[in-house]
C-alpha cells in the first residue's frame, strides 16, 4: 500500500518539549480540476501528538493512546470511558525494561541482529488526508548501533480509526559496504495479563491466530503455558495449506490487542506469537525482505499495524478488514440464493452417481432444500476437470443439472482451481496420472527454487495463476460448467494458496507473483460465474483453516470449513461476519460435523446440531443420504427420527431467515458464560446461548432499548414471559437450558 503523499506543503515550529511539528496537506490521489478556490478542504484531525526530550512520543485519539519508545516499541492503550464502565486506561502491552530494550524494531541478516534506536527530538509530525480520512503522520529517524545503517519509521493514526496505529520503516545503507537485510520485524509486542487482573496469569488470555495453519486447528482458543505458532501468511506451508489472514489478537475481558499488516495482497509475513519463559506472550510482524543493499539504497516494509479494543476477535477483524477496504480491498454483496438452505452428495463420498443425486429429489422437495452440491471425484483428472466415465459418463452430467432445474432445485459443482495432476503421487486411493493441461502446457506449471513441480495441497503440481494463458483457461472451465453444462454455482474447496513461483518462462519480477496473482484467477471464476448466471452462488472453503485475503473478496458465501464442531461452526460464522460484514452469507458446513468423534486417524461425523448454525447467523447446510444405501452410511443416513428432526429444523431456518438478519458483537469469546450471540431483524431481537451440558442462571440480554419485552425460545415454541431492559439496554432472564437456548425477543406497547 503506498502510503507516500503526491503533494505537501508544509511549515515547521520548535515547540517546547524539542519535537519538530510539520503541519502538512497530504493527498493519496489527485481529485479531479477544479478552481482551486472550489477544492474541498479536509477537516483538521483532532489527534494530539505530545512529547518530551528523550520520549516517550504520545499520541492521543477520542479512544486510545499510542505511546512510543526511543527503542520503537509501542505500547497501545484504550482511554477510560465512562459510558462503557471503563474508569482507567487499560492495556496489555508491558513494554521490555533494562537488558531486554533495544530489539523493537530489527533487521536480520549475516547471521547477527542490528535494532535501530530511535531518535525521538527529530520527530516530524504532519497533518494527512487520504483514504482513511484526516489524521497524523508522525516520521522518526534512527540510526544502528553503527552508522552504516540509517531508519525511518513513519507511524499513522487516523480520526476515523482511532484504535489504530498503522506503521512503515524504511532502512537505508548509510555505510561504504553491502548490507544485507533477510528478515524485518516490527509491531514487536510483550502482552501481560496481569495488566488488567493482577491474580491471571501473564499468558491467562484468548485468541486468535489468522494463519492457515493445520486441518481442525482451533483458531479461537485460550492460551496455555506452552502455546507457539509460526503464524506463516501469504504463500504455502507444510501440508498445503497457507494464505490466512495477515492479523493476530489476544484479549481479557476488559481489553485486547491485536497486529498484523494491511496490505490488499497476500505478502509472505509471519506473525510468530508464543508464551515465553517469564509466562508473557510475545508477538511480532515479521517480513522476508531477502535484499542486499548497496551503500545509499533502501528497502521500506510493508505497512503493519497494532490494534486496541474492548471485547474479542470480531473487533480487530472488523477494523483490518474496513482498514482494507478504504484501500481498495472490495467485498462484493452476495446472491439472494446464497442464504437458501443447501445439500450435498459427499455424504455418498467419492463415488457417488447421478442416480444417488437424482434419487435425493423427493426429499429436498418435501424440506424445502434449494441446493444440490456435486462434490469431490466427479472428475477424471485434476487440471481437466472432465467427469468421470465410470460414474458420469458422457452427458450425464449436465442432464443431471437439467433434471434438479425441472424440480427447481439449483446446483452446484465441487473443484479446486490450479491444481494439476502431473502424474506424481495420489491422494487417498486416486493415483494421479498427467492432465492433458499439463501435457499441452507444461510452460504454464510453477516451479520451486530447484526447477522441479512446485506442490500445493493434496500433493498437485500447480497451475501458474500470473500467466495470462492460465486465467484465460480458468475462464474457459467456468464457461464450460455454468453455461455448457448448467451448474448454478462452484464450491471450491481446498482452497488455500499457491507456492511462490521461480518458472524463467514466466518473467516474473518476483517469485512472489504467483501468489499475488491467485486473487485474478478467482476473480475471474466469480465475474465469469455471476455474468453468466447473476443468481449464481460461488462458495469458497479454506477446509479446517482461516480464509486467505487473496480470495475472500470473490464469492458469494463463505463456510465454516470443515468444522470439527459445533463451536468451530459457531466462531467461524462469527469470524467472517467480522470480516464481510454482519450480513454476511456464511454456510454452517454439513450439520453432520457438528458433532465428531475421533477414530484413529481419521472422524466419525455424527451431528445434528442446527442451533449452532441458526442461532448465530449461518446458512444451513447437510449431506444425508436417502433412501438408505446401506450400513456403510448409517451415520449420514436420514432414518425416521432424524427426518423429523431435519424437518423442523430447516422449516425453522426458512421461517426466522437469520443469516440475513444483522449480526451484534455483544458478547465476548471466553469470557460471557454462557457463551452468546445477538442479531436484530425485522424490528426483534434474536439470542443464542450455548454450553457445553446443563446451564441454569441468568443470561443477559443486551443491545435492547430500555422498555419491557415479550420472551419466547423460538426452538421449543416455549413462552417464557417478560423482561424489563434497565437503562444501559440490559434485561435478565431466568434460563435453565441444556447445550443451547435460542430466544426472539419482542418489544411491548
């Protein structure tokens, strides 16, 4: 993101502490010509920038403070705030005192580490206006232990975003030698939870890890004493998977933190976070420079950023993702048909065929199930993406399509985009051969640092997504399946990133093309899909990971992934109604992984738990087989009782609707019990409660304006009386519930 200024003018003034203050005019873009006397003038932020010789650099907004150290730690604060109980400045930064200062802000290279020290008496701060809106540009020189190396770190604060402090070092070779520079980190942080409650445990906090990092790894999670991630972002890790989302956050119940980088491109980082020896959690922004520069040459990181809120998850990832949208990053409103109730066939697994499709008609019919999902192994080969001859030989396939459409039934087709087969390896009992693709083009494969098949998950060599060829082909599947054969919409799965590409033939300017690029092809699936269909749903599914930044903004309905359940389901459906926004279309997964068992190495998927998906905003989804195929799918098979039980449940889906409803951050994760979830549709107030067995007690009712309200558990279709919410929007209510309580909540005369 370039965040340099087209035109300045500025003047300078001495004030009393010694900090130079430069008041400048500063615009991202130039408008169109106007008379001059016409040009729109920004307002003055209102952010105040206080200092005293030798520092700290202070920077106060209408509800946080920045406080930054000669060493270039910053430490983040929220302000005391009356309305919302909050009577002290509070924070989890304890900044690193005697031997342990000095490594804030640090270059890696020549197997040593150089820090760079501030000098804080020659801090410039300049007035800007941009994308974000009027704030405080605030550049400050440093120097390295020797001359040779020189930096500037230049901090933004804007009015709009006043929890925010976003930052850029630039490093120059002030030497006569070559410096070479591998690894930049910044935004380096030392949480405490002692900070906020002096009997926790430094380390005794939540949270959340953004990486795309292992299969059913909990993104949300409590911290315990041994706790370490690598946090890897941008391109492939071990096992296939990568991408992520560039951010890491940490909370108590009265404040969080969170860092990470507000780059729109998928940019290799890691944000490693770890508990430490001394029980504190340490957390960085590291960036792979891999440069050497020649004496007076410079190398700036990408723009990281630190956060401060009060509540959990869905707060930073509500300001990254609005921080990323003012730059460009757009998110794109979903179809209607992306909140109808949808089914799958991978309940009948690999080998399913049209007839098993077809023969599910009566009774996504009689449920009133819009969707018909064809999944995994449809195909022959990954790359050409033709059907099977076994299973769905010549044109069976799309007079499958044709026949759901008779009923009124949409459908969709499964299969993951750039993934070839170049006959290496298998996956499951699938050994791959050579795609035709690949035959005709092998020019068009990534290749790894060694020249050989760089792989992506499930072990496939991998399509270059940066050769104009290559996005051209994907345009052309998307053609085939959604205009020659009739598909409504795609569920690409397995989605995750691409490795960085060193293939000669493709020119690149950097290895890190490939994946910067992964964001056209998807692009073009989605445009190429909705242009032809403008109904059509393309769903994405990171299976059992956070989503990458790449992808997320071309679809219509994001997904919980690959559950491992009912509370995966619930805080993914949270996670991205904080990133697409609380209308968000976002599929619950089959209900069937809302309840797993482990079995060796491998789940027993035996849920049935709708509420999780219902009550917190998602769309519902299933993969049951019928009739009855046998005891190889009794777990998935829809017997009499369960019929019933699905019945209910997705008549009660399509009666509430409350995946289009507004979803409320009210609660927060870890530490309301019983864990909670709010939405508001149609002028009434829905809630979610959930615990792990039985639950008797009071539950709050928040967000209400004072005034009495009617109670009924919509679930049960149980009155359950009254309540009078006080003047903070607060009512109580007497509960005893096992594992969950849904409630509709209406306002009396």
């Amino acid at each position: 993101m370039n965040s340099n200024c087209r035109s300045r003018k500025s003047f300078e003034a001495v004030v009393a502490f010694g900090l130079i203050l430069t008041l400048a005019a500063c615009s991202k873009s130039k408008p169109a010509q106007q008379p001059a006397e016409s040009q729109p003038q920004p307002l003055a932020s209102t952010i105040k920038v206080d200092g005293k010789s030798g520092g700290p650099l202070v920077l106060t907004t209408s509800t946080a403070e920045f406080q930054v150290t000669a060493d270039g730690y910053t430490q983040a604060s929220l302000l005391p705030d009356p309305q919302k109980n909050r009577t002290t400045k509070l924070s989890l930064d304890e900044p690193p005192t005697g031997t342990a200062r000095g490594e804030a802000l640090r270059i890696d290279g020549d197997g040593k580490h150089t820090s760079c020290t501030l000098n804080l008496d020659q801090a410039q701060v300049h007035e800007a206006a941009g994308k974000m809106g009027v704030g405080k540009r605030i550049e400050i020189p440093g120097s390295g232990a020797n001359s040779a190396l020189q930096c500037t770190v230049a901090f933004e604060v804007y009015d709009n975003f006043p929890s925010v402090m976003l930052n850029t070092v630039t490093y120059k070779n002030a030497g006569t030698s070559d410096l070479k520079i591998e690894n930049s980190a910044n935004q380096r942080h030392k949480f405490n939870a002692r900070l906020t409650d002096a009997k926790a445990h430094p380390w005794e906090m939540w949270s959340f890890q953004g990486s795309s990092y292992d299969w059913g790894k909990d993104d949300v999670l409590k911290l315990t004493p041994k706790f370490s991630q690598p946090n890897v972002m941008g391109t492939v890790v071990k096992g296939g998977y990568g991408g992520g989302i560039p951010l890491v956050a940490f909370w108590t119940g009265q404040v969080g933190e969170a860092i990470g980088h507000v780059e729109t491109i998928p940019i290799s980082a890691a944000i490693p976070a770890r508990v430490e020896s001394d029980g504190n959690v340490s957390a960085e922004v590291d960036y792979p420079a891999g440069v050497t520069l020649k004496p007076g040459d410079t190398y700036s990181t990408p723009r990281s950023f630190v956060s401060v809120f009060s509540g959990d998850y869905y707060e930073p990832l509500r300001l990254w993702s609005s921080v990323l949208q003012k730059e460009g990053w757009e998110l794109t409103k979903p179809s209607s048909e992306a909140y109808n109730v949808a089914w799958c066939g991978w309940g009948y697994q690999e080998n399913v065929t049209p007839a098993q499709m077809l023969g599910t008609i009566p009774k996504l019919k009689e449920m009133k199930i819009k969707w018909a999902t064809l999944d995994d192994r449809w195909f022959d080969v990954y790359g050409d993406w033709n059907p099977r001859p076994d299973t769905f030989p010549g044109d069976t396939i799309k007079k499958m399509a044709d026949e759901f459409h008779k009923e009124g039934i949409y459908t969709q087709l499964w299969w993951l985009p750039l993934a070839a087969e170049d006959g290496e390896g298998k996956y499951e009992s699938h050994k791959y051969s050579i795609a035709k693709v690949v035959k005709e083009h092998p020019e068009w494969l990534i290749l790894d640092k060694n020249g050989k098949h760089a792989r992506m998950t499930r072990g496939l060599a991998v399509l270059c997504p940066a050769v104009p060829e290559v996005q051209a082909y994907y345009k052309q599947l998307t053609e085939k399946f959604i205009r020659d054969w009739g598909f409504d919409g795609s569920k690409l799965d397995n989605i995750y990133s691409v490795p960085a590409c060193y293939n000669p033939a493709h020119h690149h300017k950097s290895p890190q093309d490939s994946v910067n690029a992964m964001a056209d092809v998807y692009k073009i699936i989605f445009q190429t899909t909705r242009a032809i269909k403008p109904q059509s749903v393309t769903q994405s599914c990171p299976c059992g990971t956070p989503p990458s930044l790449a992808w997320l903004p071309y679809m219509d309905q994001a997904v919980t992934a690959d559950p491992v359940g009912g509370i995966q389901v619930r805080r993914r459906i949270k996670m991205y109604k904080a990133l697409l926004g609380p209308e968000a279309a976002v599929y619950g997964d089959h209900v069937e992984l809302s309840t797993m068992t482990r079995i060796g190495d491998d789940w027993r998927e035996h849920g049935e738990d709708f509420a999780s998906t219902i009550g917190v905003g998602g769309v519902v989804g299933t993969k049951f087989v019928w009739p009855d195929p046998g005891p190889k799918f009794r777990d998935v098979n829809l017997t009499a009782d369960k019929d019933a039980l699905w019945k209910k449940w997705i008549d009660l889906y399509n009666d509430k609707m409350l995946s289009k409803g507004e979803f409320l951050d009210l609660y927060v994760t870890g530490y309301d019990t019983p864990e909670g979830y709010a939405i508001s549709k149609d002028n009434k107030m829905y809630y979610a409660f959930f615990s792990p067995g039985d639950w008797k007690g009071e539950v709050e009712l928040r967000g209400l304006k004072p005034g009495k309200y009617s109670v009924g558990d919509y679930s049960q279709g149980k009155d359950l009386g009254s309540v009078q919410a006080d003047a903070s929007g607060v009512a109580k209510l007497p509960a005893d519930f096992k594992e969950h309580l849904l409630l509709e909540v209406n306002a009396q005369p």
